[in-house]
C-alpha cells in the first residue's frame, strides 16, 4: 500500500553539480545545483533551475553561459559548502580551494578538480515559479585524461567516483546492476 503525499520533487537520486559562472576568472560565482538534467541529444542540450534571488542567477542571466562540474567523494564538503554560502559574502574559490581554469568554449571557468565539467550557452530561460529554468546548447565537454581507457580510448564515466543527492543527503554511487540494454541481451556461447 503507498501513502499519498503534498505534491514535492521526489524525483531522486539527481546529479550533485557545481555550476560556474560569470564573465570570467576574475569575475565568476560558484552555485551547488540539483534541480539539473538532460533533454535533448542532438543537439546537446541540459537544464539547471535557479532562484532568481541566487547571486548566480545574475551572472548566468547575464552572460548567457553557464558550466556544469560534476561531483566526487573528495568535493563533497566543498559541493555542500557552496551550496549554503553565497557569492554575494564569499569568494567561493577561495573558502573551497577549488581551482578555477579559464573556459574553453565559453568565458566562465570550470573547476580543475572536476572529473567532467560540460560548457552550455543558453537558448532560453523559462520563469516557472520558484525557479527559472535555463534551458542550455552544450557547447564543449572538458574530461580528465584518466577517464579514457588506455587501449581502446573508451570513456569511463563510470571511474569517475561521482557523488548524487537524495532528499537532503549526498550519496557515492553503487555497485552496477548492468550495462544499458543488458535485459534484452543475448547470451554468449561457450565454445
């Protein structure tokens, strides 16, 4: 038997994202963001939702470009801290120690610890209620060189250690129940 509940985002685990952004090094906030997703393929595009009262919303209204740092184990306090703190009282980059590296495809930085950091320009912004919605063209993916499988140059997302957040509480992922499509696949011979 299930309980019926107040309508509330209950749509879990979700990627923990460090966003950057801002005009440049010199000139860019740091903003934790669960509210995040992908939505289209081809092109690229994700989302983030934002407060308009954040001190990053201006930023990222402003400049139209925002960057997407995935999470691990190791940037879990700095991920948590961000998340609390605002840009307005803090220089995040310098309360965390994250590095910041100067962006590639767009003028805001992404974060050197990040095992992925994924640059979007936006195409839209979308007023929804409590939050605004940036709807974002991926524009480059910066991927640490130790992602990629030495023999085959396959990406390994899966090395990556990236850390979730569930109804309050940030998590490390678990053991792989299987590989997409593994239901419907057929079994090997032995010879």
């Amino acid at each position: 038997m299930k309980r019926s509940m107040r309508p509330g985002t209950m749509i879990s685990p979700l990627p923990a994202i460090i966003v950057s952004c801002g005009s440049s090094i010199e000139n860019s906030n740091l903003i934790t963001v669960a509210w995040v997703g992908t939505i289209c393929s081809d092109p690229a595009m994700c989302y983030i939702s934002v407060r308009p009262s954040r001190h990053s919303y201006g930023l990222i209204k402003e400049n139209m470009q925002f960057t997407l740092n995935l999470t691990t184990a190791e940037m879990a306090k700095a991920t948590d801290w961000i998340g609390v703190k605002s840009g307005r009282d803090y220089d995040k980059w310098k309360e965390t120690g994250l590095t910041p590296v100067a962006g590639v495809a767009v003028s805001c930085p992404h974060i050197a610890e990040s095992p992925v950091s994924i640059e979007c320009r936006v195409k839209t912004v979308m007023p929804l209620g409590s939050h605004d919605m940036f709807i974002a063209e991926v524009v480059n993916v910066l991927a640490k060189e130790s992602l990629f499988d030495p023999e085959t140059d396959a990406f390994m997302l899966e090395k990556a250690g990236l850390i979730n957040y569930t109804h309050g509480h940030y998590y490390t992922q678990g053991e792989p129940l299987g590989r997409f499509g593994f239901s419907v696949m057929k079994k090997k011979k032995n010879h």
